[in-house]
C-alpha cells in the first residue's frame, strides 16, 4: 500500500473479505486528490468494503490499491461528463474491451452510477455493462446480491438477471432505431425479458451521508463532509440538482447530522456541510447553535452555495466565527422577469439584504453565481445584471463581491431539456466581462466552449459513443469535436441539433426509457410556465 492509503484515518471498520468473496475494483475516473473528496465515491467504497462477500481495490488515474488478477466486478463513480476520457484510458490500461458487446465471459462486469450516469447515460451506454440509476443506498447492495445469485453463469445470463433489479439498467438489453442514421429517434424497445422503463431509484431516509475517510491528500484537505440536504425545494427550471433528485429531504439533526458530526470531529477539525440548499434544512438555526459551542471554536467550516434569503446575520457572524472570510449565493440574473422564468423565487431586495447582513456580521467577500443563455433572455437582462452588482456595491461598500458565470445547459429530466444552448452566450459573457471589469467586481466566466461540450454530452444518445473515441485520440477540444463530427458525418445527427436546436416536444427523448422523479406531463407543464414569461416577440 502506497504512503497515500497509509495517511488516511477511516471512519469505518472494513469487514475482513471472506474466501469466496466477490473481486471488486471500485474506480474514480480522476486523480486520487479528486476522488477522495467524492462523498458519493467515499460512501460506496465503504458501503463495499464493510461486506464480508466483496474484496474491493480501489483504482485511481494515478494510483490504486493491489488489484485483484481476475476481477468480477469493475465499478466506475462518474460525477463529471469529460472524465469519460479517463474511464475509456483505464479500461484499456486493465486490458478491457471499451465496448460492452466485446467484452466475454473472462472480462469483469462494468458498471457506474453517479449522477452523470443518472441523468442521462446514453452518451456512454456501449462502455457499460450496467448502470445504477439513482441513490446508492438502496441500489448498491441490490445489485451485488442480485449479482452473487447468478456468479457462476455467463455474462448473458447475468445482465438479464441484473436488468430485474429495480433502478439497474443494462443498455445492451434496448434496442434505439433512428429516422435515419443522422435522424432522430424512431424507438427504444426493450429485448425480451427487459422492463419497458427504468426507474430511478430514490431513498427517502432521513439518515444522509458523510466522510468515511478523511486524509490531508484530498483537494480540501482534511475536510470532513456532512450532506445536510439531498435535493432542492425552490426547483428552479434548469436544475438537475433539484429535479433529479426530488423529492427534497433534510438529514434529522439528532439521528443523522450530530452523530456525524461528532465522528468526523474527532479525527480533523475541517467540516464541510453540503448540500443543493444547505440552509434551507428546517433545524438549521439549531444546526449552527450546536456548532456555535464552545467545544467546537477551533473547527474550520465551510458551506456549499445557500440560499440568498437565509443569509442572517448570524449565519455570517458564525462562519466568521469558524475562520469563513466568504459566502456563495446563486442568483442566476439581475433581472427580476429573468428569475421568474427559471422559478427561481427570489427578489432583488433579498439580494441586496444578503449583502448587507454578510458585511454587518464581518464576512469579507461574497460570491455570487449567474448564468447567461438563459431560455427568454433578452440583452436588457444582463443590463440589470451590472445594475444589481452597482446596487450591492453601493450597498454593502468595502464587501468584494465575485460574479462567476456560466452558460445554461439543458439538463435531462428537467422542463429545460427542450432547450438548447443560447449561440449568444459566449459574446454575453464577454460583454459581462467589460462591464463589470470596470465597476471593480471580480468577473468569473466558465468556458462557453465547454459549456458547449457538456450540453453535447448532457443531450447526447448512444450514437456519440464511436464520435467521443475519436475525440479522445484528437485532444480535448472544441475544434476535435467538430473534426470528429465531421468525419462521422451522415451516422448521427450533426453538432448544432444535440447542442443548440430545440426540441419538439414530441421527439422522442434519448432517456425516454429511464424514468425520472416527474413524469413528463409535468416537466412540460412547468416549461409552460416559463414560456408563459418571455418576451412577446419570443412566444
């Protein structure tokens, strides 16, 4: 074992693997550094190492555990789309067929989750065997006993096992036909003996997750992690970490967040609390009450972005306390009609007070997150966007306010996923740019190529997978993408109909299979709602 898994202090106890255990690699497509401060990657490498039945190796790009000869089982935690490159170069370094009809009996099973692969796995569907959609608490070990009924049969046999699991979906059981080869999706059948829908699978407890290691090697070092929240009640339009998620579920303070805490605690002083909306936990007054004891003054905490109305005084006054010098508020735009179309249920004055208590009780600096391309948005939108940042500096004088912005996404299983990217956003961003240089604000842009790329990946269908081999060989750029799709023309639809062209919506979507938490009657009822928001001339 390397210097690294030497420095890591567990808060678990690993079970001692029995004669016949399962071989399992569980892998992170992304450095050590990056996927140990994965909660999602810690959690189920814990929930796999304290069964006796599996015997799991982790596997990093630059460095893993003693690996087993013959793995059964080779798993894949994916919570960004571009390291898809990465899960293609470990395949090949463990001497594995990339694409799953390939792969024979003597190959391990290759399986994924993360919410990437929930969201919409199509892009990626001919890398895997099998893929968890949805919460690993209630998929995990069904799929490993699942698994273990049917060890000693042939892989065949095993995938139409595995494909009964609810919540696990297995690509190679559906059959996609298209209009034409660069048309549209004609259907999505089932082969016999696979279900016609795959559900998302959605734990309801109230006991959340937490760190189950905790190393000075992590990209926060020594953090211990607490997930306060899962999910978001304000549901704004264009989110995937609010509806894919729902339904929204606070984590009990006795049962779950206090225990949690009191573990982690005893081994950093470093506590991150996390969450879509952390603030927004019901006891979460009492929540910093309990951290507010004297027992708890040297303890650094940090927060994930929390909503812009419970931004108190107190809350910055406690932070400050926890040697936090900033907070991180989403208001997406300046503009009030803005805000309204994507439901997101906030008024210019609750801003401008955020900024306010955040100075009054001695933060330093406030982050905010804005978006341009949003669906309806119109160039006097960004106007009011330099207009509140001039407001909050009038406001709040000698508070540094940072703006990082990004392009809007369409996100599968949301009412924007109609939607493409808005061609407009990269010269926006520049003009937010200019503008806001020049009132002092700190201006923050996310890399519209990228955003582009995302979007490719966000809306793809399995089609991409022979574009995204390509690109891999070409360099991670938007010029390799369009070169990819250029000598891939006439096999699948062209750059601008997955990224920026709307969708009708009667197409048949490449997730129509995969069931999300709403049905789609509902994501377009609420769409509906937005439409009924822009402009005139825009409807």
């Amino acid at each position: 074992m390397t210097a690294v898994f030497a420095d890591e202090r567990l808060l678990f106890t690993p079970a001692t693997p029995d004669a016949d255990a399962v071989p399992v690699i569980f892998a992170f497509p992304n450095d050590y550094t990056v996927g140990i401060t994965s909660l999602g990657y810690q959690v189920v490498w814990a929930t796999l190492a304290t069964r006796a039945d599996v015997q799991v190796s982790r596997l990093f790009t630059d460095l893993h555990e003693p690996l087993p000869a013959c793995p059964e089982l080779l798993g894949f935690s994916v919570s960004w789309e571009l390291d898809y490159v990465n899960i293609l170069g470990l395949l090949e370094s463990l001497e594995i067929p990339l694409r799953s009809p390939d792969r024979t009996d003597a190959h391990p099973l290759i399986f994924g989750g993360g919410p990437v692969l929930t969201a919409n796995p199509e892009p990626f569907a001919d890398f895997f065997d099998v893929v968890l959609l949805g919460d690993g608490e209630l998929l995990l070990d069904a799929f490993i006993t699942a698994y273990k009924a049917v060890r000693q049969e042939g892989r065949s046999q095993q995938l139409r096992h595995l494909a009964q699991v609810p919540g696990v979906y297995v690509p190679s059981l559906y059959d996609v036909t298209y209009t034409a080869p660069d048309g549209k999706i004609r259907a999505i059948a089932p082969l016999e003996g696979a279900p016609a829908v795959v559900e998302k699978q959605t734990y309801r407890g109230n006991v959340l997750s937490a760190s189950t290691v905790v190393t000075e090697r992590a990209a926060w070092e020594n953090i211990y992690m607490v997930e306060v929240v899962r999910s978001c009640p304000e549901m704004c339009r264009f989110c995937l970490a609010s509806y894919l998620t729902l339904p929204f579920r606070p984590a009990s303070l006795e049962q779950s967040l206090m225990p949690a805490i009191e573990r982690g605690l005893a081994v950093t002083n470093r506590l991150g609390l996390l969450g879509a909306s952390v603030t927004q936990h019901p006891e979460f007054d009492e929540l910093l009450d309990y951290l507010n004891q004297p027992q708890f003054d040297d303890v650094r905490l940090s927060l994930a972005s929390v909503r812009t109305g419970t931004v108190t005084e107190k809350l910055a006054r406690s932070l400050v306390r926890h040697d936090t010098r900033s907070i991180t508020i989403a208001v997406e735009s300046g503009s009030d009609r803005l805000r309204q179309i994507i439901n997101k249920k906030l008024e210019t004055e609750e801003i401008v007070q955020a900024a306010i208590n955040a100075k009054a009780g001695g933060l330093s600096s406030l982050k905010l997150y804005g978006m341009v391309g949003i669906p309806g948005e119109q160039p006097s939108d960004l106007d009011a966007t330099v207009d509140l940042l001039k407001t909050l500096k009038k406001a709040a004088p000698g508070l540094r306010l940072t703006l990082g912005c990004s392009t809007f996404v369409p996100k599968a299983h949301t009412p924007f996923q109609w939607f493409g990217v808005n061609p407009q956003a990269d010269k926006r961003l520049k003009i937010l740019q200019k503008r806001l240089g020049a009132l002092g604000v700190e201006f923050r842009p996310e890399s519209y190529n990228w955003s582009v790329i995302q979007a490719l990946i966000s809306r793809g269908d399995r089609r991409l997978s022979h574009l995204l081999e390509r690109v891999r060989h070409y360099g991670d750029t938007l010029g390799s993408y369009r070169r990819a799709f250029k000598e891939l023309r006439g096999t699948l639809p062209p750059l601008e109909a997955y990224v920026f062209d709307p969708w009708q919506v009667d197409d048949l979507l490449p997730w129509e299979h995969l069931h999300g938490p709403l049905p789609k009657a509902t994501l377009l009822k609420h769409q509906a709602s937005a439409i009924a928001l822009f402009a005139p001339a825009m409807i």
